[in-house]
C-alpha cells in the first residue's frame, strides 16, 4: 500500500518522518476533536484529512503545536 500523496511532496513542507508522524498526529486530533463537538460525521478518517492539508501546504512543522497537553485539569 502506498501513501498518497507520496512521501516527496509532503517533505515540502515537513523535512522529517519523525516531525510527519507528530504533526500528522496532532492534526488528526484537533480534526476529530472538531467534528466531535460540532456533531459532525467526517466522510473521511482523520488522519487522511490531515495528510492532505499537510499536502496542500496548509500545516507544515512551524504552524503547528506538536507539543501533547498533560495537563489533566
């Protein structure tokens, strides 16, 4: 199985995996978080959401915070 959009382009915008996976990650959250809240139903997973902004140049490693809350409160 391949990723689409290919690894490549969306090295553009995030220049390791590692970085990938964490804004990736994050994204997908804010993303179901989002649709949870506002009652929504995605036609798509999460995380594909996010690999495709991350494509379209929409999120790269500066505009989001990859940092995970701990905080319990």
């Amino acid at each position: 199985m391949m990723l689409y959009p290919a690894m490549t382009k969306l090295n553009e915008y995030i220049p390791n995996r590692y970085m990938m996976v964490n804004v990736v990650a994050r994204r997908a959250r804010q993303i179901a978080l989002e649709a949870e809240e506002n009652g929504e139903i995605l036609e798509e997973k999460p995380v594909t959401m996010a690999i495709n902004e991350v494509a379209e140049g929409l999120f790269d490693a500066s505009t989001i915070d990859t940092v995970i809350d701990t905080d319990n409160n």
